[in-house]
C-alpha cells in the first residue's frame, strides 16, 4: 500500500519528513514505505539524440522510455551513511557505462553536500542531466556524434517516441491557419513535411474540394511560410536550361520536364481522412501531370482514348523508384492504387516526381517503336501513330519532317528490298535464287513479289508470260554490290566500312563476321528481313543448272533468321 | 458554408479590432458576404486625395476559395479593368494561386499597395500599362484627372 506525503509528514522521523516534503513537490514520487520512494522520470533531451541501432541509419529520437530512481534511506540517514539510490529503465536502454556514470555522480552528491538531505538534489541532477541527454553523444574518433542502441531495441524506443510525440501534440492547442479557431491536438493535423498543424476538418474539406476540382497543385501546405518558399523554389526552377548545357558544378543534373511541385504524398491524405476515391483520383490525376510534363510521353491515337501508353507509365514509374519518391503509380484503373498508396513507405519529404527521365542520358535507346496503350491496349506504332505494322515497316512521322537518316533507309529499302506479299516486311535478298520464304513462311518471288505456291515454288520462273520466266537466278549475288560485301563482313548494312578481320588463319577467324552482324544489328531503325534459299526443296524436280548448285543444306530450312544474314551459314557458291 | 460564415464573421472581428489606415469595410448586409470597401489613395502616390470605392465578394466556400474584389470607382490604373466591373488583378487572387489561409486584410492591403505602385508587367489594361512604361507624366496626368473626376 502506497503512503501519502501527508502520512509521511507526520511521522516522527527526518528520513520521513524528507520524503513527504519531496512527495509534494513531484506528485508523481511513490512512496512505498516511510522510508523509501521511487520516481520515473521522463527522458526528453532538449536536443533530439541522434541514435543508430546498429546501423548506419540515424534516428531523430526526442524521447526515451523514463529513468527510475529507487530511494532507500538507512538509519544513520542523513548524518553518517548516504542514500542508496538504485537506476533502472524498462527496458534497459541506457549503455552500462553511462548509467555507471550517473550512478557515481549521484552517490558523491552527499559527500559533497558533507552529509545532508540530498534526495532532492539527486533527482533534480538526474533531471538536468536527461535534459541534455546524459552526455550521451560524444565525438567518437571520427568525429561523428551518436547514440548506438543495440537493433532490438529499435522497435521500442521508435515507438516510445512516437508515442509521447504523439501525446504531447494532442494534448497541445493549434489555431487553425484555415478556419482560424484554436483547436485541441486531437483534432488537428501536423503536416509531415513542414510541421504546420491545421485543424483535420478544415485540411480534408480543403483537399476533398481541391481534388474534387482537379487543382491538385493546391494539395500542399497552405502556412503563409510554405507558399512564399514553394513561390521561390518554382521561380528558381522555371528557365529550363536550353538543350545541350551541361549541368552547372554542385547542382544535381534535375529535369524539369516532368518535374512537379511537391505536394502531399497520398499515405498523409488518407491519415487526415480523404476516403479511398479521392486518394484513387488524386493519383491519377498527378501520375496523368507527370506524364503530361514529360514531352516524350506517348499517347493513344485513338480520338476516343488518348490514354498513354503502357511504356510511359512504366519509364515514369521507373524514374521515380529511382528517385526514391514515396509516390506509387500504377497502371490506368487499377484498382489496387489506393491499397499500394497507402502501403508506400512513409517518408518526410513531399511527392517529387522523377527527377530524371530516359532524355537525361543521351545513351539511352529510343523508345520502341510498339507501344501498347493502357486502358484500351491498342498496339500502334509510336512513329506514324497507326495501328502495329511489325518492325520492319516502312513509315513516317505524321507531325514531323523523317531525318536524313529516316529517308536514306526509306531509299534504300525502296531500292533492294521487296515487301512480302503478306506481311509486308521488306526483305533483302543476300544470295540464291528468287524464290523467297518469308518469316512469315509465305513463299513469293523477289522480282515481283507475288505469291508463290508452296507446293511448286519453281512454276512461276517456268511460265511463260510471268514476267519472271527463266529469271529464277537473276541477281543470284543478291541485291547489288553491296549485299556482297556485307556477305562478306566488308560494310555494315548503311555501307560504312568494317575493320578487315585479322588473321584469316586464327581459330577464332569469324569473330569479326559476327561482330560485322552485331553492328548491322545496332545500326539499323529496322531489322532487314532477309532470306538465302540456301537449298531447294529435295521434292522439286532439278533439272539443267539447279543440278550444278552445291547441292542440298541441311540447313536450308532456316528461313527467316532474326536478321536474315547468317555470314557464318551461308555456303559458299 | 456555416464554416465560411463562422471564418468570415473571425475576420471581420480582427479587422474591427485592429483597423488598419486607409482601407475601411463594411459588410453589406447580415450574412456577410459581400463587402463594401472603401481605400483611400496612399498620401505618397498619385491617387492621393481619392476615396475608392471597391466591393468584395466571398464565395461560399470561402477560404477554400478566392474572394473577388472590383473597383465600383473608376480609376486610372494598369492593373484594374476600366469598365463597369473594374476587376482587379492580383495574383493571389487567381484560384490557382490562392490559399486558404490568406486573409481579407491581407488582399486588400496588397490592393492598396497596388496604388503606390503599379504593376505594369501583369496588367489588365495594356494601354495604360504601356503609357505607365513609357510616358510617366501623361500617365500621371490623366490618372490625377480621374482621380478628380470620378474619386472625389
């Protein structure tokens, strides 16, 4: 049973009246017999400690779990023996070493006093040594200065923290900088990013109505202060730099093109009580303002649509795991947004969106040319907008004037290529004859490009009247000069000449055809379908000069190689 | 609405409490969402000795969203349009720049900073604007005039 400090007070005793007389200046002493007393005390640095738990990482923390001091009074109190005065926390968090420390300081207090009533000394001391956190941070070697806690007890004192923050806040009083009335903490709102507190009623009505309208610009913090420093920050960052400048020393190489202002990440909406179609909305319409900024966004053709496609979201959403935002995007009308919003990682700082964008590093490819749009997943063609043609379609911009580079590959498949009859893919013929199989497995003629039966390829070139008739071997070293010496890994396919191979005789002699093929690969806008008809089917009968041909290929049955020129299978003739 | 009212009828107390020279309000009527204004030129610019007359107006979700201020005065001025609406322009006046937390006092005192000087950059009028740039004294001129003819 616990004593009152009035049943102390009237105990013939000085260790008695000691105690009483403490127990009504801190109410919160316990005194648990007249001679002996305990008292937690809150530990709240004035400076928040910054502490690691084992890790790199540093925690703000502002308040620990309290210290308690145990008095027990002997007899020969306070003439010939010192109190023993006992320090614990739950859980012990306080590094052995530095509860030594205080220990010992508190026990020569009565020495220094020579002998006195000092437990009110020793709990002031203690009190003022928690204020500046018991000295606990001290210059290591290298100069930092920190607290280590041991990792399990991370969870405890974060939390801890967090709560007696959260108590004290709500037990404070905020004038409202929107509905200008004071109200209690509780229902009140600390924004995360710059602490302001609004009242909870007024931030979700103002953000509902902003959201509702689209404004999402104006879900950002409203205090007099925040908007003078958004001001600034928009005007310091609105000259774009013109293209080509190299970023100025000491500034992050930034893009402004999809670039937002900050605004308030969609996990601290739903804390201050925006329902889950607002918080859906919300991402939405600033996932579509970020897409919108970035001018390489591709959009749906379709009038009706117009959606973009489901490359850019990924690009966006890429660029923004990159940039560490703690603003989750995900595809159009997913229905897991929301959920994943507020499943994101909670961080202090405000929703940037990407800072960088594929355009920052000039290495970066080019989009693809097939890009999918993410809510009616149309398959178009990034470059002439109409519906997916296959890669190996010739076609141009509709807005913009083709580069030189475009129309010297248009010319050049107008030259020596010939479309498919069924797919179109403009194909190259390398060497052999005119009968062509297509990747897509469609027999037709090089010369003109009709079809050819599968089952008697030969008889187009041995009709009369075909316009082909005996010309099944012209151009039998494939299209040109030209297609010669790519056969030969002599030049790419544009004709820019490739370094000879170095020692015929070495082991590894190929290496540079196929390096030769690589660069053809990298080179090109498109890929150039090209069929060698390394073998004519064994059923066909072969008459007169078909007979001389080097026989049949094993091999000849592989059409349509991914870029048609396979140096090293072609048999030579 | 009622928190409009409740915020409106704070404001109004503040600005009673604490007048501020040269700007005087006037609720027109019990609900208070509309006001009658009165600025008087600033000693030191060319609208001294003028009483202008403005009218503004909350919207009912005030603060959420920007009141509307006019002039009912003519006056001579880059930044408010000459006719029968005299809308002003004011940045934080625009709804995508308003914040709730501004004040009405605050937005007329920034109106009334517009008459000490004149924002050509941002101007409604762009006539009178170009004459404010570039001949001062005419500007000057035809602005006392109507400062004497209209603001008397």
């Amino acid at each position: 049973m616990l004593l009152t400090s009035d049943d102390l007070l009237s105990f013939p005793d000085e260790r008695s009246q000691e105690l009483g007389t403490i127990a009504a200046i801190y109410p919160e002493l316990l005194l648990t017999s007249p001679f002996s007393a305990t008292i937690s005390l809150p530990v709240s640095p004035i400076l928040p400690v910054p502490v690691s738990f084992d890790t790199a990482e540093f925690f703000p923390i502002s308040h620990f779990p309290a210290l308690t001091l145990q008095f027990d009074l002997p007899s020969t109190y306070p003439e010939h023996s010192p109190p023993e005065i006992s320090l614990s926390t739950s859980p012990a968090w306080i590094p052995a070493e530095a509860l030594k420390r205080l220990k010992t300081e508190i026990d020569s207090l009565w020495e220094d006093f020579g002998g006195g009533q000092v437990v009110f000394t020793a709990i002031d001391h203690v009190q003022q040594a928690a204020e500046h956190g018991f000295g606990f941070v001290r210059p290591d070697s290298n100069g930092g200065a920190w607290l280590n806690l041991p990792a399990e007890l991370r969870l405890h004192i974060a939390d801890f923290n967090a709560c007696t923050k959260k108590q004290q806040f709500e037990q404070g009083t905020y004038e409202c900088g929107i509905c200008l009335e004071p109200k209690k903490g509780t229902q009140c709102h600390r924004l995360r990013s710059c602490t302001h507190v609004f009242c909870l009623l007024c931030l979700s009505s103002y953000y509902s109505s902003m959201i509702t309208e689209g404004h999402i610009s104006s879900v950002v913090c409203s205090d007099p202060a925040c908007v003078k420093k958004a001001t600034l920050l928009n005007n310091a960052t609105a000259p774009p730099t013109p293209p080509g400048t190299p970023p100025a020393e000491g500034i992050p190489s930034v893009s402004h093109k999809i670039m937002l202002p900050p605004t308030l990440p969609p996990d601290e909406l739903k804390d201050i009580g925006l329902n889950a179609a607002l918080l859906k909305r919300y991402v939405e319409l600033k996932q579509k303002a970020a897409l919108e900024k970035d001018p390489a966004t591709v959009y749906c053709p379709r009038q009706w649509c117009q959606a973009p496609s489901r490359d850019s979201i990924k690009i966006l959403n890429a660029a923004m795991a990159e940039n560490h935002t703690s603003y989750y995007l995900s595809d159009y009308g997913s229905e897991a947004v929301v959920a994943a919003a507020a499943a994101a990682a909670v961080t202090p700082t405000p929703t940037r969106s990407g800072n960088r964008t594929r355009n920052d590093t000039p290495d970066t490819p080019e989009p693809p040319k097939l890009q999918i749009c993410s809510r009616c997943t149309f398959a178009f063609c990034r470059v002439c907008a109409q519906g997916w043609h296959g890669d190996f379609q010739i076609c141009r911009s509709s807005n913009a004037e083709p580069t030189p580079a475009e129309l010297a590959s248009e010319a050049y498949l107008r030259e020596h290529t010939t479309p498919c009859p069924q797919c179109t893919s403009p194909v190259l013929k390398s060497h052999g004859c005119n009968h062509m199989i297509c990747k897509c497995q469609t027999h037709f003629c090089f010369l003109c490009s009709s079809y050819l039966p599968p089952g008697e390829p030969f008889k187009h070139y041995n009709t009369r009247g075909t316009g082909c008739y005996m010309r099944l071997w012209e151009g039998e070293g494939g299209d040109g000069e030209h297609v010669r010496m790519i056969r030969e890994g002599r030049v790419d396919l544009i004709g820019e000449e490739l370094p000879p191979p170095e020692a015929p005789d070495a082991p590894d002699a190929p290496a540079p055809r196929r390096n030769a093929r690589r660069e053809v690969e990298n080179l090109l806008p498109f890929v150039v379908g090209v069929v060698p008809v390394p073998g004519i089917p064994r059923r066909v009968p072969v008459r007169g000069r078909f007979a001389d041909w080097g026989g049949t290929d094993d091999e000849g049955d592989t059409e349509g190689e991914e870029l048609g020129v396979d140096f090293d299978d072609v048999p030579d003739t | 609405m009622a928190q409009a009212a409740k915020r409106i009828t704070r404001e109004y107390g503040e600005i009673e409490a604490n007048p501020v020279a040269g700007i005087s309000i006037r609720p027109i009527d019990e609900d208070m969402f509309k006001w009658n204004i009165e600025l008087t030129g600033p000693k030191d610019s060319i609208y001294a000795g003028g009483t202008f007359k403005l009218l503004l107006t909350l919207p009912a979700n005030y603060p959420f969203k920007p009141p509307i201020l006019s002039f009912q005065t003519k006056i001579y001025h880059p930044n408010v349009s000459n006719d029968d609406k005299g809308s002003m322009c004011l940045g934080i006046l625009r709804s995508d720049q308003w914040k709730p937390s501004c004040k009405i006092m605050a937005v007329l005192e920034m109106a009334r900073g517009l008459l000490l000087e004149p924002n050509p950059d941002d101007a409604v009028e762009t006539t009178i604007a170009e004459q404010f740039k570039t001949d001062k004294s005419q500007f000057e001129k035809n602005a006392k005039q109507w400062v004497k003819q209209y603001a008397k």
